[in-house]
C-alpha cells in the first residue's frame, strides 16, 4: 500500500475510499476525491481524474 502514499498528491483531493480489489483484476484502487489511483502489479501506479 506504500505505493498509494507515495504517489497521492493534494491536487487529488482526500481519499474516500480505503485501498479495494477491482472485480475480476489482480489490481487494487482507491478513490479520492478528484482522481482514482490504480495499481495494477504488473505495471505499476496509474492515475486518472474522477
């Protein structure tokens, strides 16, 4: 989960979410306000505005 706090930024809003399982992935997410970060284990960190 360290790569969660690592990549959160104050442009995208407080979290709103505790880190979730995506539904039929092995990735994780967790939502903030303005963006959803997602962390896919193959790739890494993605980042894309709510």
């Amino acid at each position: 989960m360290g790569s969660f706090i690592t990549t959160w930024q104050p442009s995208m809003g407080f979290p709103v979410t505790d880190a979730y399982p995506v539904p039929g992935t092995q990735n994780w997410a967790l939502d903030c306000e303005f963006a959803r970060m997602t962390y896919p284990p193959t790739t890494g960190m993605a980042v894309t505005p709510r």
